[in-house]
C-alpha cells in the first residue's frame, strides 16, 4: 500500500543472521553479498538498500556489477561517499599514521568523479541512487567553521557532473545553518534528516527553515 515515491531499506544488508526473519538461505559462504540481493530485493517493504562498505573504499566495477546482476531493474541503491573525501583531519582511530593530519582529499572533486562518480556512471547507472557524502563530527579545534564548511561544499558541489543525486548527513548541529541550507539548496542537494548522538531529533531538524532542500527526502 505504500506510494511509489516511498522507499524503505536497510543500511546494509550484508547479515546472515537474517536467515528465518528476510533470507531463507544460507549465506555463510565468501561473496554471498551480492547474491543476498535476490532475496533482499524481493522482501516486499525493502524498495531500496545502502551500500555502507562504499564509505571505507570504493566498490570496484566489478562488485556494482554483480550487484546490478542479482537486482531487478531500475532497484536504486544509496551509496555512503569514500571517507577519503569526507574526513576533514584523521583521527587515531582513522589512520594512526595520519592521526592529527588534515586531509589534502577533503571534498577533492577530481577524486570523487574518478574513484566514485565514473566507475558508478559506466556499469551501476541504473541502480545509482544517492550518493550520500558522510561528514563525522569535526572538531571545533579543527579551524572549521559552519560557515567555511558551506563555502567548501558549495565550491565542491559547482565542480561536480549534476546529473546524479547527492545528499549530505552531517554529525555537526552547529552547521545547521541558513547559509548551509542555502548552499544545498541552490545545487539541489538533500540534506540527510540523521538520527544520531549529538544531533537534534529528526522532527527538529525537519522544523528548521528551509531544512528540505533537494528535490527527493532522506532519512537515515
């Protein structure tokens, strides 16, 4: 009963402890990712899935196209965007051997459409929904502000093909701002509705002015 512009789907859907509740199979072999989809494109609320792994790496041709192989046609997939371009400066965690080190690849245009934008465009095109640009909270200590986090994306987002969708998900309340809706706004980017830690509810950021911003809604 749900409309057609309304899509359901899971961060990720790489588990087979699901066996009995979404998968009937056993999936305990190496490279079950892909052929999990059979079954998770047919569960009838899932309309979409996320490809959460897409943050640590970018898929390589090969995976988008087994992928699209074992999904129906036109099933769109949200991709989490290469850390690589959305870590402002590395944490210990992140890279030990960078730990403190602003990154030279912060929102690098040229890089998002080599390792992400084309590989998606040549074999996964109708499968590309948005592609989902992940900002980790960045420390106040950092230099970056709410309003030099706007003028980068907005000086990121002139640069990039505006053919495929784009979201933003932030872990910054502080960013919430005009100006940031603003930026979004004016390159038809979403702003990810992110329910997390130090974020405001869902229904706050919702009533912020100007909050919805691109021509689709995601929530995360």
């Amino acid at each position: 009963d749900l409309p057609p512009s309304v899509r359901f789907g899971t961060s990720t859907w790489n588990y087979p402890g699901w066996r009995g509740l979404v998968y009937h199979r056993d999936y305990g072999s190496k490279g079950a990712a892909a052929r999990m989809l059979e079954e998770y494109t047919a569960f009838p609320l899932f309309r979409t899935a996320g490809i959460d792994s897409s943050f640590y790496g970018p898929p390589t041709e090969a995976v988008l196209q087994s992928y699209a192989r074992h999904s129906p046609p036109g099933f769109p997939f949200v991709s989490k965007v290469w850390s690589q371009l959305t870590v402002h400066r590395f944490t210990k965690a992140q890279d030990p051997a960078r730990a403190g080190k602003v990154n030279p690849d912060f929102l690098n245009p040229e890089l998002f459409v080599e390792e992400v934008y084309e590989p998606y465009r040549r074999t996964f095109a109708d499968h590309t929904g948005p592609f989902v640009f992940e900002f980790q909270t960045i420390a106040k200590s950092s230099g970056m502000g709410a309003e030099r986090f706007a003028e980068r994306l907005d000086e990121f987002f002139s640069e990039i093909p505006r053919d495929a969708p784009y979201a933003v998900e932030i872990r910054n309340d502080e960013f919430l701002t005009p100006m940031y809706f603003a930026v979004l706004r004016e390159h038809g980017v979403a702003h990810v509705f992110n329910s997390w830690t130090r974020m405001p509810p869902l229904g706050h950021q919702l009533d912020l002015p100007g909050s919805i911003t691109g021509p689709f809604i995601l929530a995360r």
